[in-house]
C-alpha cells in the first residue's frame, strides 16, 4: 500500500531512489558507532547497512490530496539534470513520472508544489527538458519556496553556503542547480516566495519555517479531523535521530538551529501523536513517536509497505 487517509487527507508515496548513500560518520559526525550499534535492531538493514556503515535513503515524493486539489511535497532529483559534484545523481532516469501517473497524478493535475528547502533532491522535478529548456513540470501548479532559502541559495545574492559532505561544499554547483530548476519556475510567474512564519495552503495544510537545515527549511502541518501530520523534509535524515535528537547533519547550514527545530517538531508530533514524514525514510517511511526521557522512540510505523531492494534505484 502506498496511500493512506488521514482525516479528509489522501496521501501517496511515490519513490524516486532508493540507495545507501555514503558512511555513517560522513553524514553524522557527531554520531558515534555505539548509538547506531545500540539501534541495530531497528535501524537494520531498511535504514543502516551494518556490514558497510552506509545510511540507507529514498528521495521521494509525498502526494496530498486535500480539498479537491492535488499538493505535491518536494520534487526529488529529476531527470537530465547536469551534476558533476554530484555524479550519483548526474543525468538520471528514473522513471519518476511514469511513477507519478501511476499514483493518479498527471503534471497538468498539481496544484500545489510545495519545496521544503532548495537542495537539489528536493527541487530536481520542479523542472524538465522540453527542446532543449528547461520548463516547469507541472504547468499549472503554484509552487511554494520560502524567501529565505530562495535569496541563501540565489548564486546572485551575498551568501556562500557551509554545509559540507567529506570535501564536497553545497555550494558548489549551486549555479547549475538554480539555473535548471528554480529560476525557470520563477521566470514562469508561477513561484509565489513566502515569508514569515507560516503559510496556510488550504483550510487543513499549512507551511510552517523549520530552519537551520537551510535558513528557509519548512514543515508541513496537517490537521484534518482528529488526525495530524507533520512533513519534516530533512529536519530528520535516519530514525538514529529519533533516538538522538542532537545528532545533526552534516549537511545543515546551521546544525544548532537545525537541532533546536528538529526537538520543537519531534515534541509536537509525540504531544499530538501526528504521523512524522520525513523526506528520505525508506521502510515504512513515516512514524508515531513518543517522548523517552529527554529523547524519543518510535511508537508505530506508517501502513506504508516497505521500500527494499529492487525498488527504485538510480537508472
């Protein structure tokens, strides 16, 4: 099963990739081999590789069907798309669309784009190429990019971002990733640039600022009926920070902001019980959690069934 109902809500998981991407002390510097050994049971092999010490991930899509409109959650990695510092993800063809239109979701029925940061695996189908252009896939969708992370993230503007993987910089190539899938949205008329704490989508979905992963991270909120939601983005990478909440990414901008905006949500979702969803969770995807002490564990998995080997891989 890769749909759900939460109150009024239809939710769709639609997978793009689905891989170990690299060591764990790579990603986790300050994680250490107790925590994930101490884990092993639960984290073993959907989300950590034991043998290797390689995170498991999903780029993937969350598909939301609320008052009659169609909100599509991050756009994944893309096809065609030119990423030299990122080889694994450099001219793929992934099948993504095909998976999409398996899921009921045609381009031309999005409403809503929502991008929960500017990283490239969360931005790659807001575009595709059409003779040689780059062009907005969903063509008649509003896509929704808070300020913050449109002007960080803008190779014209003052910033030279920190986040880092081994002797990779996220700055580098973000020329490249700008130019083919954001500025053709925004050159489109179709970027609408959110700022603030939060935006309300419709009656039951609202953006709210999450930041530290980047500076203009968001969340997710769903309240429909008595069910709730949150999806998170990247506030939280491997279940281990369920289990750690202050072991941060690499990858975070600002890891302190990130860590303080990771506990505030992981407290609401254990307050509320709302289903988590983070954007890379392969498994089950999503979760119940409960606070543990000044931690928290996992109280359910999502009724999701299971990414595992042989599902969508890089092509």
């Amino acid at each position: 099963m890769q749909t759900i109902t939460l109150g009024g809500v239809g939710i769709t998981r639609v997978v793009e990739w689905h891989a170990p991407v690299a060591p764990t002390p790579a990603i986790f510097p300050s994680s250490t081999p107790r925590m994930w050994k101490e884990n092993e049971s639960w984290l073993a092999p959907d989300f950590w590789r034991p043998a290797t010490d390689q995170l498991v991930c999903n780029v993937q899509t969350w598909v939301l069907r609320s008052e009659g409109r169609t909100v599509v959650v991050d756009t994944g990695l893309g096809d065609d798309k030119d990423r030299p510092h990122m080889p694994d993800w450099s001219h793929l063809r992934t099948g993504y669309l095909e998976r999409l239109a398996a899921a009921g979701v045609r381009p031309e029925d999005v409403d809503v784009v929502v991008n929960t940061h500017l990283h490239a695996d969360h931005i790659g189908w807001n575009t595709r190429l059409r003779d040689g252009t780059w062009v907005p896939t969903f063509p008649n969708a509003t896509y929704l990019v808070a300020r913050a992370d449109f002007d960080y993230w803008n190779p014209a503007g003052p910033h030279t971002p920190r986040g880092v993987l081994g002797d990779l910089s996220l700055a580098e190539g973000i020329e490249t990733v700008f130019e083919d899938s954001v500025l053709p949205v925004q050159r489109a008329g179709q970027m609408v640039l959110w700022e603030g704490d939060a935006y309300r989508i419709d009656a039951g979905l609202t953006l709210e600022a999450a930041p530290g992963h980047t500076p203009g991270s968001a969340v997710v909120r769903l309240e429909s009926g008595t069910d709730r939601a949150l999806f998170i983005g990247d506030l939280v990478h491997s279940p281990l920070q369920i289990a750690e909440p202050d072991c941060d990414t690499c990858l975070s901008e600002d890891q302190l902001q990130a860590t303080r905006s990771r506990r505030r949500i992981l407290e609401e979702a254990a307050d509320t019980r709302a289903l988590v969803f983070p954007a890379h969770f392969p498994g089950h995807g999503a979760a119940e959690v409960r606070r543990e002490g000044g931690k928290f564990a996992l109280s359910r998995w999502a009724a999701f069934d299971r990414t595992e080997d042989g599902d969508p891989g890089p092509a």
